[in-house]
C-alpha cells in the first residue's frame, strides 16, 4: 500500500521515511489549506532537499480552488518550487490540474476534491484526462468504494485515517467572530474546539488565509477495511495529520504497513482520540428523525 502523509519538519521527515512511507505531502500557505503549520519558501526548500536526498518522493499540496485573481501570484509560486523538484501536486481544481499536465507533463497529478468523486465513471474520465491518481468522495460508503476499487484500483486513492472535513467556508468566521464580541485574538492556524448548545459533540476548527473549516468529533480509521481493499486492488492510501500527534501517526503508519496489529493499534490510539468508521456504514441519504 503506497502511505501519503503530510510533515512539516525535518524529525516528521526522518520518523515517516524509516517507515517506509510512499510519499510525504508539503504545503505553503498560499498553494494549501487546512493545514496548521504552511511552510516558508525556505522550509519547502530544505524538506525538499532532505526528502530527495533520502529518495522519499514529495509532492506539494494544491488542495483549494484558485480564483482568476491569485492566477498569476499561483503561477509565481509554482515555478518558484518547481525548482525544488517536486514529485508531483496534489490539487482540488481542475484548472489547476490542466495547468499542471500542460506545464509540468513529467509531474504526477493526484486529484483530491473531496466530495465529487463518487462513481467508477468519475474515476475513468479523470484518468482519461491525464490524472495519475483520483481520491474518492469521502461520503462513500465500503460497498461504493469497493465497487470503485474493483474497476480502478491501482489509480484510486481514499483517507485511511484522521479527521474528516465537515464543511468549509471561504469566510473567516472565527475572527468575525471575535471581532463581534470585541476580543483581539490572533486565530490563524490555531485550533479551536466547538460546542453545539445541547449536544455532545466537540468539533476541531481551525481558520488559514482561505477561510474556516469544522472537521468531524471523531477520528477516521479504517485499518482493517484498507486491508480488504488492498487485496482487490487498491493501492494508495492518504494519512492525515491534522490535529493529530507525531506518535499516532507513526503507529497508523505501522499498522497499515502491517508492522503492528490493528486491535493493539486501535487500542493505543483510542486512549487519545474517539475513533469512528465515519459514513463506510452510514450512506449518507441516511435520515435520522427524532419524533416527539
């Protein structure tokens, strides 16, 4: 199973390589979103050096949709790392993604959306169009992207683990919001915890330069559904860091590469975080009503 996983330092760098890990994912804060720590041109600049020497492919994360007016300021940036080699991109517009294939033919091209990829036939017409890999929705449930993963395997990828994107808003809610009850606080990566009046569940949140986002109370695994996956043909697999600890991640990175059994994994790790299934067994057309 080829294991993508973003870092942001060079000990996350060396940790995930003596791990084996197919790939490392990077991100700026222009090119990125939903990513707590974007790096410096000079930080891209040596974990792509360290990477390369290290023989660890790299690709930058491009995962936002580019407005006509950052067009040119996007174009700046892209051949400024361009110089420093990258594997490939890993992008949510198609703009962007025709742009690569027609600059960079030699770049690997992952197509991450998010939400629109949910039939074998999406899958088919993207490659067709020069994508080396597409990640599915995440709404999927087993039985969908199974389905998927029998016609295409080798090309698709699905999160394996992490907290899921709930929504997204190109609006900075959380500094409107401080700034509406007059409190000066600096929001920008940092996490924020949200609570519903009358519920249970805790909501991670974090606003960058493109907006705000709310990801799910609960953490995705799927270690032992990635393993059937894998024996159909399904052959990449994204790990997500965000929020979660250095050592977590190194113990997912474990279990999928089979170097520590699930149950102990799930065990560890549930001490930390409340781990879910998230929608592999609830399709979301799914309706819960509450009669009174």
């Amino acid at each position: 199973m080829n294991l993508f996983v973003p870092i942001h330092n060079h000990e996350q760098l060396e940790a995930v390589a003596s791990l084996k890990v197919s790939a490392v994912i990077l991100s700026t804060a222009f090119c990125s979103s939903k990513t707590q720590y974007p790096l410096t041109m000079a930080e891209l600049s040596s974990l792509s050096k360290i990477s390369t020497e290290m023989k660890v492919p790299w690709y930058l994360s491009v995962n936002r949709m580019m407005l006509q007016s950052e067009w040119s300021a996007f174009e700046q940036e892209i051949q400024q790392i361009s110089t420093f080699h990258p594997t490939g991109f890993i992008v949510s517009d198609l703009g962007v993604m025709y742009y690569f294939k027609k600059n960079y033919p030699d770049k690997k091209i992952v197509l991450q959306t998010d939400t629109t990829i949910t039939n074998a036939q999406d899958v088919e017409i993207l490659l067709s169009l020069g994508v080396d890999i597409v990640a599915l929705a995440r709404e999927l449930t087993i039985n969908e992207v199974t389905e998927i993963v029998f016609r295409h395997g080798n090309h698709v990828m699905i999160s394996g683990f992490g907290y899921q994107c709930m929504s997204t808003s190109s609006r900075p809610l959380m500094s409107n919001y401080f700034e509406y009850i007059q409190h000066d606080i600096d929001v920008l990566y940092k996490r924020f915890t949200l609570q519903e009046e009358g519920r249970n569940e805790r909501y991670p949140a974090m606003q960058d330069t493109h907006g705000f986002h709310i990801f799910t109370s609960s953490v995705l695994e799927i270690f032992d559904e990635a393993s059937t996956l894998e024996e159909i043909g399904l052959n990449h697999l994204l790990i997500d860091s965000l929020f979660i600890d250095d050592e977590t991640i190194q113990t997912v990175i474990k279990t999928f590469n089979k170097k520590m059994v699930s149950e102990e994994a799930i065990s560890e790790i549930s001490k930390k975080y409340l781990l879910s299934k998230a929608l592999f067994y609830t399709p979301t057309s799914a309706i819960k009503v509450v009669i009174e």
